[in-house]
C-alpha cells in the first residue's frame, strides 16, 4: 500500500462466489449497514443472478446469506428461464430483518414489459434465512412487470416504500401479510417512461418523497422535474413542493439521515447537495462538489462529528476524468477534491465505478464497492477511514 492508503486506513474484501456459481462483477447502489455495524452489499453479474452479503464486525471475510435464484426456487416461485440482473435496492435493515428488491431490466424504454417483475426479498437474523417474500403477494412479485429500484421505510412499522423503474410507480409493501398498494404517479409526468429518482424518503408529515429525471437519460421539463414531488399517506394523493428546487431536472441519488433523524442530506448524481429538515419540512439547497462532467457521485458519506461529508466519484470515461475522493465542509458550505482514487491504492487504477452509501460500522468508518465497466473482473468491498486526512 502507498502512504496514503496507510494513513486513510483502507481495507478491502472480495465478494466469493455462490454456492450455486454467480460470480459477482457489480454492484449497484446495494450497500447498507444496521445499527449494530453490520454491513450488507449486493453482487450481481448484471445478467443472471444477484446476491446478499454479509460483513459482521470484526470479520476478516464476507460470506453469502442468500440469492434471487435459490431463494425464489425454495419458495415455488421461479419461472422458467427467469433471470435476476441485479439488486438496485440499499439494503433495508429494519430491526432484525434486512430487505432488498430486485430489477431485471435497465432500459428506459418498453423492453421492461417483456420481464415478469420485480421480486421482493428478506434476510433474516433471527434464523439466517433468505426468502422471497414477494411469493406471498397475487402474482408472486413485489411489482410487475417493472423493476424496483429504491426501497424506504413508509413511517409504518408493517410497511415499505417502493419506486418502480422505468415507470416511475410508487408502491407500498406490506411485510407482514400478503399485502401490496400500487399507488401510482404524479398525473404531471409527462412521459410513460423515465428515470426514477434513487431514493425515496419519508418525513415526520407521513409523506414520502420522491424526485425524477436526469438529463444524461433525455431532455425532462423543468417545470416538471425540477422539483419535489411526496405523496400524502394521511390524504391518499400526490402533491408537489415546487419551492423545493433542484438545480436541475436531476433526481436525487444517494442520501443519510442524521442520527437524530431531524435532517436528510440527498445527493444527486453530479454532486450537488440538498437538505430536508424534518422538523420545519422545508428543503434547500447546501453548495456542490467540483467535479467534472463525466464524473457521477454515487458513493456519499455523512459524518456528523466531523461537520463533513465524503464522497467518491465514478467516471463514465476514464480518458477524460478519473474518480477521486472528495470532502464537503458543511460550515464553509464548500466541497474539494482531496485525492484521485488511483493515488490511494494500486487496485483502484481500472476501476471506474464506486457505488454505496450510508453504510457505516460502530467505528464509523465507511464501506463502497468497486468494480470495472469494461470487464469482469471480481467485485470488491472497500473499507476506508479518513479522518485522518
């Protein structure tokens, strides 16, 4: 390792394959922790199987808890030639339960029609077991024939949040019975397909937000997209927050919650950064990153005692930029470029895709997978502290 790597205190673990032989190569917005320091992270091949795994505290090595395939099979579940590209999900710990959905199709456009749907999937601590809960649900999947791609806790102890991709649905889950809302969209979507914001988000008002859009998928109307949309669970309707701006039709792309949850820090793709005060319900915009314009924030990391945030960049072109640590500094409202990531450690020099955040063990120190667009190389889990720096 160089010096710089010693003094940031990285560690890195190579997910292993599965029992019944998935490789993982990717891993898509799919790491998350518990409040026990557990880390969770999804592998995936983006073709035929994604799986969950674990990393408890203090282990020299992940191990597999579970996959699409196996768990859909032992639950009758699995239809013939059925794939499982990836999990698109953070995992959702809540209590002693974690759950992720999945997503079999990344276009946005009508090829999603021609999947059976998304499936929705619970690990178990109490017994270590993984099992697709969504066979329980009429058809047998959480949403169909759309994917899942951001999963949130509704405010309700039973159910869960779900936003559909490419058809931008809201949907609740119910994981205790067999139970499941389609809520549907804002009627000012002007479109039958779109990007899907990441995240979804609940506030102490009961409603969930959501946001769409983002110009690297087509051109999306400002008036449209530039802003918060929720959806009311007290009244059963959509509504808009056209005052909540975003710099652009870009929708939201990672985000954490302080741990008093009176604050929800969102990211989008390019490193802009905005705040949602539970307390007031009110949202702004806080400053940027300096990145350049190949260059997609989808590793964030908040850092309450530090007044900072950390952030980790991929980059759609490694020809033109290079991915690289950045740091913002909540009370100068500024964001820098600390290091590239090939300055770090060697085995970051051809990756070009980072993704993960709001994964953090008891010691604070931040996890994100790594991985290379252009081939196959094993997935990998890094570990990184820089409080140091």
């Amino acid at each position: 390792m160089t010096s710089r790597s010693s003094r940031i205190a990285l560690r890195q673990f190579e997910f292993p394959d599965t029992e019944n032989g998935l490789t993982p190569t990717e891993c898509w917005h799919c790491v998350g922790s518990d409040e026990h320091g557990r880390i969770f992270a999804g592998g995936m091949d983006h073709r035929t199987n994604a799986a969950l795994y674990l990393l408890e505290p203090g282990a020299k090595a992940m191990i597999c808890i579970g996959d699409a395939s196996s768990a859909s099979l032992a639950a009758g579940n699995l239809t013939r030639g059925e794939t499982f590209q990836k999990f698109h999900t953070r995992p959702l710990a809540r209590g002693r339960m974690v759950y992720v959905a999945s997503l079999n199709y990344s276009g946005i456009d009508a090829g999603y029609k021609g999947e059976r749907g998304a499936h929705l999937y619970r690990y178990s601590l109490d017994d270590a077991s993984f099992r697709d809960l969504s066979a329980l649900y009429p058809g047998g999947l959480a949403s169909g024939p759309s994917g899942i791609v951001a999963l949130a806790s509704s405010g309700s102890s039973d159910w869960i949040a779900g936003m559909t991709t490419p058809d931008a649905n809201l949907i609740l889950l119910n994981t205790k019975s067999s139970t499941k809302k389609l809520l549907g969209r804002p009627d000012a979507y002007d479109r039958d397909h779109l990007y899907a914001g990441r995240v979804l988000w609940c506030g102490s008002d009961e409603r969930i937000y959501f946001t769409a859009g983002n110009p690297y998928w087509g051109s999306y109307d400002n008036e449209i997209y530039n802003h918060v949309h929720y959806y009311d669970q007290k009244l059963g309707k959509f509504g808009e927050q056209p005052n909540w701006r975003l710099r652009e039709s870009r929708a939201i792309e990672t985000c954490q919650w302080t741990n008093d949850r009176e604050k929800c820090f969102l990211v989008d793709d390019v490193g802009r950064i905005y705040v949602f005060d539970n307390r007031k319900i009110d949202f702004n915009e806080l400053g940027a990153l300096p990145t350049m314009p190949d260059e997609r924030i989808w590793v964030f990391h908040l850092f309450e005692e530090m007044n900072a945030a950390f952030f980790i960049s991929s980059t759609v072109d490694l020809k033109r930029s290079l991915p690289a640590l950045y740091k913002f500094d909540f009370q100068a409202g500024k964001g820098i470029r600390i290091c590239y990531l090939r300055d770090i450690h060697s085995n970051f020099e051809d990756k070009d895709f980072f993704t993960g955040y709001d994964a953090q063990d008891l010691e604070r120190r931040f996890y994100f997978t790594s991985f290379s667009s252009r081939s196959n190389q094993r997935l990998v889990l890094n570990r990184m502290d820089p409080r140091h720096l």
